[in-house]
C-alpha cells in the first residue's frame, strides 16, 4: 500500500480499528493486530497515525458523526414534538439495533477515555450535547414549542436515556421492549416542553 493515499490510510485503518474492538475487544485492539486487520504495515500505521492513542480518539470522534446522522431530524413539517422524539429515538435504537458490535465497541472505547483519556470522555459527552441540543432546538421551532426548563437539561435527560437503551438492548435485545421504552421516553420529554401560545 506504499502508493495509498493517507487519507484513504486512516480510513481503512480507523475501519479496521473498529472491526477489532467490536470482534475481540479494546484490550486486543493493538496497533499490530489493527494493520493486520488492515492489512497494513506497521510503517503504514505511523504514517498515518503518530500512535494507537491517536487512533482512537478520531476513531471516537468518528463515531459520534454517525450517531448524530442517526438522530438528526428528518421530515419535520407536520408533525408533533412527540413524534420528532419518537422519530430521533427510534432513529438511535435502529442504529443501535443494525450494528450492536459497533455500539458495544463505543461503549469500550469511552470506558477507555474515561480511565486514560478523561478530557477526551469530556469532548466526547460535550459533543453528544451539543448534537442533541441541535436536534431539540430544531424540533421545538418547527413544532412552535419552547422549552420549560434549560436546553442542556433536556439534553442530558435525552442522552443518559439513550444511555440506559443502549446497554439494556445488548443485554436482553428485546426489541419490542426497546419501541415501548421510546414512545414512552418521547411522552416524558415532551411534557416538558409547551406551545409557543401558552408563553405569557
């Protein structure tokens, strides 16, 4: 691969990195067993990456890209804010539910950032809040809603939520179990939010 663009490098090895700690888990993703997944030789790797440590903290950036196109609003015209709720809710848990290696990888991956990397797990839920404040800043201004307490509150509720779906889907992956926890969680968060009319 002397000739692969670097780009293209880190690419496949954050791919590779992934498939690693989803199969075999974080403590066997080493920079040897990432480019043999890959492919790769180690002087590939440093090319691309200054270190395994490197590596992972774009690979979790990386997944928090796709969890925000997961969740992000879609088709808003018409509908209640219950049903934004519902639709980002069961957005999440049908991401969650089509790649549960990959979720339980991330799950790993912020256990890691926590014990060793404690501003990256800062970053990480700083970016989760961010991405989710967006989606019920939006969801509110389409409904003609507005939020009777903090917006990051509503973000927070809303994440450790999704939080507690993740890890009882892996355990028990009761996916009708999950649709119920959802429209109900939509329900909770709604009713903290109120139609613009009602604001004195």
């Amino acid at each position: 691969m002397a000739h692969t663009p670097v780009d293209e490098r880190r690419r496949a090895l954050l791919a590779a990195a992934m498939r690693v700690v989803a199969s075999r888990g974080l403590a066997a993703a080493s920079t040897r067993a990432i480019v043999a997944e890959a492919g790769m030789s180690l002087a590939s790797f440093h090319y691309a990456f200054a270190s395994r440590d490197d590596l992972l903290e774009v690979l979790i950036s990386e997944v928090i890209a796709l969890e925000e196109r997961a969740i992000a609003p879609k088709d808003v015209a018409g509908k209640t804010l219950t049903e934004l709720l519902h639709d980002g809710l069961l957005g999440y848990l049908h991401h969650l539910q089509s790649d549960p290696a990959h979720e339980q990888a991330m799950l790993e991956l912020t256990q890691y950032a926590i014990r060793d990397k404690s501003d990256l797990a800062r970053d990480q839920y700083t970016a989760y809040t961010g991405m989710v404040m967006n989606a019920l800043d939006i969801g509110a201004q389409a409904t003609g809603t507005h939020w009777l307490v903090p917006l990051p509150t509503v973000a927070r509720l809303l994440i450790t939520l999704t939080d507690g779906l993740t890890m009882t889907w892996l355990v028990d992956r009761d996916d009708a179990l999950a649709e119920q926890v959802v429209a109900a969680a939509a329900h909770a968060v709604s009713a903290l939010a109120a139609d613009n009319t009602s604001a004195s």
